[in-house]
C-alpha cells in the first residue's frame, strides 16, 4: 500500500516517505505531517517504499525497522541504490544490537530509539535536521560552507557568457601539460557543474563521488599521483568508471576568500607535478577566477545602468 | 534544541572556556601525549557527561584517565569500547570498528542516554586515525562524522574532541587528510611532546591563535 497523506505531498520538494507496517504507520506520517513543513507519503513493505523511492522525488525516508518483508536496513539499501543523496532515518524500538547491520557495514543512518519518552516530538525535529542541513554526506564541508554558497551564487553562469573563453583555456590547460583531460568546476552544495573539459564528456557529479570536494580545502594545488594508492576515492566507482588513475587541482578563489571552483588535470596513468608546475595550474586557476570576476563586473555594470 | 550556554572550562590546559558547539581536532604523533590532552578536553565537569568513543584503550582505562584529568569524572562517562569487555551500564563493546553503520547508531544512543542525565555533554573519538585505517572507503567515515559526531554538536549543548594520531597509516596522505577535516571543524589543537610530562599546544580557533605550554 502507498499513499500521499496530504494534499501538501504534491510538494516534492519536501515529501518524506514514511515505511512502517500497517498497525503503526499512521503514527509516523503524522508526525511528519505535525512539521508542516513536511509531508509525508507512506509504504508499508520493503517492495512499495523501493517502488517508490524510483517513482517520486522525496527528501528524506523514515523507516521502521520490522517490516513484514524485511527489514529498514533493506529499505536503507534501496535508499542508496536509488537515491543516494537522500538522508534515512531508522525509527525503531529496537535497540542498536538486536539491528542486523553485517550486511550494510558503512550504511550511516540516523538512528532514532523509538522508546524515548518524546519520541514522536523529535522524530518531526531529526527529520528536519537532516533534509536542512545534508547531514549524511559523505564528503567534508567546510565549517563556513553557507557563505561559500552564498558567494558562488553571485556568479550566476547562466547570465554569464562563459563557455567559449573557458573551453579555449582548457584546451590551453591540456596541451600545456600534455595531460589528459583538463576542466575547470564550479562547486554547488551536492554536485560539481563542470563549465568545459577537454579530453571527456563531463556535465556534473555528485559532489561525494569528486576529488574536487577535497581539493578545494586545501590551500595549495592538491596533487594525487595514484589514485589506487588513497583510501578516500580507490573505492569510487565514479572515478574507476571513468578511467581516473592521476589528479592535479588548483582553487578557484573569489575576491573574499571563498573557494568556488577548481581548474583541474586528471590523467589516466600514474603522474607527479614538480613545484613550478603546481605553481602554473595555480596561475591557470587565477586565470579563470579573473574571467569568471570580469564577466561578473561586466554583468553587474549593465545592470546598474539599466536601472538608471 | 540547540542551546547557547555557559561554556566548558578546560583550566588544565590553559585554555579559556570552550563554547558550546564547538568541534576540535586534535592531532598529534606521540599518541601517549595526545591522549592525556584528548583526557583532559573531554572529562566532565559535575554537571556534565562525557562519552568517549575508544579505538585502543578499554572502557576502564578510559574512565582512569578522566578521573586523572578530573576527579570523578571517570563516573561521569559512558565509553564505547573497540577493546575488551562492556560492563555495567557505562561501558559498551563494538565487534568490528569498521562496521560504521552500527558505531553510528550505538554512539547515538549513548549520547541520547547521557542527556536523560544532563544536557551538556562532551564527546569524543579517540582515535578517529585509527577508523580511518580501518573502514573500506572514507566517505563512510565522513558520513560517520557528519552524521553522528558533528550533528549531535549542532543539536546539544557539547562539546566534541576527535583525535587523530598523525604517525598513523590511515591509506592516505595525512596533511592533505588533516587539511580537509580542519575547514570542516570549528578548532583545530596540533599537541607537540617537548619533554617528560610537558607539551606544547597549537591552537586554532578557541578564542584567538596561540601557542600554549602545558605540563600534563
């Protein structure tokens, strides 16, 4: 059985599915719909909430953990075959040990003991928490990451004619190294939006899946020689996929410090950069910040006139 | 539910009050010296509750070493233990380090328990090195961290230390690993031994920059 609860559920900016058995599921979904913010829509077996999570667009799944055809960490699965940026609550009088949890050992769940005396009040509260602030990613964020974002939104792409100055700079980018695919990223809150690549097909990745997300918190040019040789992406199916074995990337920073973007070389055999070549994909990545700064000028000028 | 309030003293070490809220890293390559300075951050004062994620030390040696670094505070802790055995109430066992989806959902309930006891409470990981070296692929460890460690700072009134021994294998480079994690925490205390008893603190973050010498 699957329902939406409330009219609001055709928001699905904000629909939380609800999974839990027939006898208890009403509880959950109003709960989540006492948030108001929220609206939740509800399965009651592993088989409906996996149909649904492929069917609708949801923010957040809550889920029991006995189900008469499974379990939540099955639901937890399917959460992160189908949408894995998606945050799971597990809600459950079960304590942690009787959880089988062999099969999904670095599944994070938030996990939420259904026992606790005001259970129901924090269940609306958590499930808030997560969506508002990308609890479960698997990626750091810097600690000033709002003001990060609220700086690269003033650089707004689609207002601004870039493509063509930046697919000249990475042809230049590529042919300076002789590598094999040169690109230059913006970096949004889920994803990387690549804005021109030499050498590959690239649109946008899940930010977890990039090395970018972790080149940007450093302050020099990060370098990986092998990627086989790092824990942090030889288990990245994203970047095997693409054939990935060697990395470069320089921040692109704006104006008051914040890192927005990354000029970028990936090879795909082993490779080490010596000092002035770091310092020269620094220079290519200052390149870009000035004409993605210029355009921005230009923009922001036009606008003060035609407000005059 | 996240509260602003009086923060969390920390004398020993020379340090002002630490807000609430706030995350620490703290890193070092002596792990002895690293965790006397881990001890002393995250003993509860008697108002408060500690709860400590051990990788290498028992539940009771982690209890000695509050009651060290505090008195009493050592009874005022629940430990999850990667070594030996659980006991009592206080003290829980993990099987398997890497199994991050249930340390998550265990460090949750220990630290929903310490607040039915007392709203401030102070965290810690010790050693988060030693997860890292252990787990499949970092990004559960972060989902670790960002899930269960972080979260629970935003949404209570603590504090939390997570420790990392920087002369650790953790399968990846360790500066450019420390400099990731440092943007994603709100302080950062670097501990250098510079004799018996005697260390130096680096710290970044805690009410201005300074360099600090302490005896431990």
């Amino acid at each position: 059985m699957s329902k939406a609860t409330t009219e609001e559920a055709t928001d699905l900016s904000r629909t939380v599915l609800c999974v839990d058995d027939e006898q208890r599921i009403d509880d959950v979904s109003t709960a989540i719909d006492g948030e108001g913010t929220l609206a939740a829509v509800e399965a009651t077996t592993v088989e409906d909430a996996t149909e649904l999570l492929q069917a609708e667009s949801v923010v957040c799944v809550v889920t029991s953990y006995d189900l008469p055809d499974g379990t939540g960490m099955d639901v937890i699965e399917a959460v992160r075959e189908h949408a894995p940026q998606v945050p799971s609550v597990l809600f459950t009088d079960r304590p942690p040990q009787e959880i089988d949890t062999a099969s999904f050992e670095e599944t994070i769940v938030e996990y939420l003991n259904r026992d606790l005396p005001d259970a129901h009040d924090r269940l609306g509260f958590v499930t808030n928490d997560v969506i508002e602030h990308s609890a479960q990613v698997g990626f750091l964020r810097p600690d000033d990451e709002e003001e990060r974002l609220a700086t690269l939104a003033e650089y707004d792409i689609d207002e601004l004619p870039i493509d063509e100055s930046f697919e000249r700079l990475t042809d230049l980018i590529a042919s300076h190294f002789d590598a094999g695919v040169a690109f230059i990223g913006l970096i949004e809150k889920d994803e990387e939006n690549f804005l021109a690549c030499h050498g590959a097909d690239l649109d946008s990745l899940t930010r977890e899946d990039t090395i970018c997300t972790h080149s940007m918190l450093q302050e020099d040019v990060m370098v990986i020689e092998d990627i086989a040789d790092d824990n942090r992406f030889n288990k990245n199916e994203q970047l095997e996929n693409l054939g990935i074995v060697s990395y470069a990337g320089a921040n692109m920073t704006a104006p008051n410090g914040q890192v927005i973007g990354q000029v970028c070389l990936i090879d795909f055999e082993k490779r080490s950069y010596d000092a002035v070549e770091r310092a020269e994909l620094q220079d290519f990545a200052e390149t870009a910040m000035e004409i993605l700064d210029l355009r921005k000028s230009l923009r922001d000028a036009r606008g003060e006139e035609v407000a005059r | 539910m996240s509260l602003a309030t009086d923060g969390f003293a920390v004398d020993s070490l020379s340090l002002g009050p630490i807000d609430s809220g706030t995350s620490i890293l703290l890193t070092g390559e002596d792990a002895d010296t690293l965790q006397t300075v881990f001890s002393q951050l995250v003993a509860a004062d008697d108002d408060e509750r500690s709860i400590v994620l051990s990788t290498g030390s028992g539940g009771r040696a982690v209890q000695r070493d509050l009651n060290n670094a505090r008195t009493g505070a050592g009874n005022r802790a629940s430990v999850l233990t990667c070594e030996g055995p659980a006991s009592g109430e206080d003290v829980q066992s993990v099987d398997d380090i890497s199994d991050l989806t249930r340390l998550g959902m265990d460090f949750s309930t220990l630290v929903a328990s310490a607040q039915q006891h007392s709203d401030r409470f102070r965290s810690g990981i010790m050693l988060c090195s030693t997860i890292a070296g252990e787990v499949d692929d970092t990004r559960s460890l972060y989902r670790f961290l960002n899930s269960n460690f972080l979260t629970e700072l935003r949404r209570g009134d603590g504090i939390g230390v997570c420790a990392l021994d920087t002369s650790a294998d953790i399968g990846a480079d360790m500066s450019s690993t420390i400099s990731g994690l440092q943007t994603s925490f709100s302080a950062h205390i670097e501990v250098e031994k510079t004799g018996p008893g005697q260390a130096t603190l680096t710290v970044d973050g805690l009410d201005g920059d300074e360099t600090v010498d302490v005896d431990l």
